[in-house]
C-alpha cells in the first residue's frame, strides 16, 4: 500500500520496473507518522509474477531498495509463489507475519494489517490482526471482516492512530505493529 500499482481492466499489478515504480503521496507521511506514534512497519508482499518469470527477481529486489531507501519501514517479507506453487507464505497464509513476528516478537493479536485486496484481509483475520481494507475501487472480489474501510494510507494511518490509542496507553511497554501489505 506503499507504491502505487499499475492497472489494467479494473486489476492492480506490481510495477514491473524500478522506472515504473512510484510511491503514493502519502506514504512517506504516514509511515512516519506511525513511526513517531512507536509502531514498527513492516511490509508483507507477495510478487507471484516475479515468481513466475514474469518480471526479474531482480528488478523487484531493486524497487524494494527503493523503498527501503525513500520510506522508513523496518523490514520486508517477500513471498515469490504463484497461486499454483501456493504455500503458507502467500498471503491469505500467514507464513509472512509469522517471520515476521517469530524475528521481531511481534504479538498478532495487538498489530493491524492495512491493505487493498481480500487476500490482505483474509491474511489479517488469519493471522488474529486488525484488518484494515484501502479501497481502490477494484473489480475484484471485496474483503469481509475488516475493521474499517478507507479510501487511502492515510486515512488508514489516522484510523490506526486514533484506535490504537487506548492500548497504547494501557500497555505502553509493548510496541504495536503495522503490517502493510501491497
């Protein structure tokens, strides 16, 4: 939910190249944002068409330099499958946020994942996290059982920091989370 995707008959697609690959307006202040209020971010994507020799692995790892290098995210999960080579790393399975929390003793329960695809939600609701759906008007099939339902990162972002408030409060010594997914 960082970058922007290209679209084609009503579909979202991962850029291709590092040429192709753009950040949305506000997706460095609202990771900052985040980071200020404590929460660690983390990104969890699947890129099946690097999986599939679609695009090269290696432009995807450049455009994930990229982002590492404009945003201040604290880590990044990967999962190259196809839906035919699918196993629990590609999301709606919880094998990236389990990486994830397994290296940086993240609790499920008390994260939020933000993202713009039912898999995303799915993913979340798996995993035990808050879902929270950015609807870009795709075609596709719509989530059920997101928490809410924004139209941009920061709207989302704005969601997170005025609910996640309350915890923040009550159990300050433990960080949140934020898992986008793209």
């Amino acid at each position: 939910m960082l970058n922007i995707p290209e679209f084609r008959d009503g579909r979202s697609f991962a850029p291709h190249s590092v040429e192709t690959f753009r950040l949305y307006s506000d997706a460095v202040s609202s990771v900052a944002a985040l980071k200020r209020a404590g929460f660690l971010v983390i990104v969890a994507t699947n890129q099946p068409d690097a999986g599939a020799g679609h695009v090269a692995r290696e432009a995807v790892e450049a455009m994930h330099m990229r982002l590492r290098s404009e945003i201040a995210i604290d880590d990044l999960e990967v999962c190259y499958e196809t839906r035919e080579q699918s196993s629990d790393r590609r999301k709606p399975g919880i094998g990236m946020l389990r990486s994830a929390a397994a290296k940086w003793g993240i609790d499920l329960s008390r994260s939020f994942m933000v993202g713009d695809r039912a898999s995303d939600i799915e993913c979340a609701l798996n995993a035990g996290c808050t879902g929270i759906f950015i609807d870009l008007g795709y075609t596709e099939l719509l989530p059920v059982g997101q928490a809410v339902t924004v139209q941009s990162l920061g709207a989302a972002t704005n969601w997170i920091l005025r609910n996640a408030a309350s915890k923040l409060q009550v159990q300050y010594e433990r960080r949140e989370e934020i898992l986008l997914a793209k």
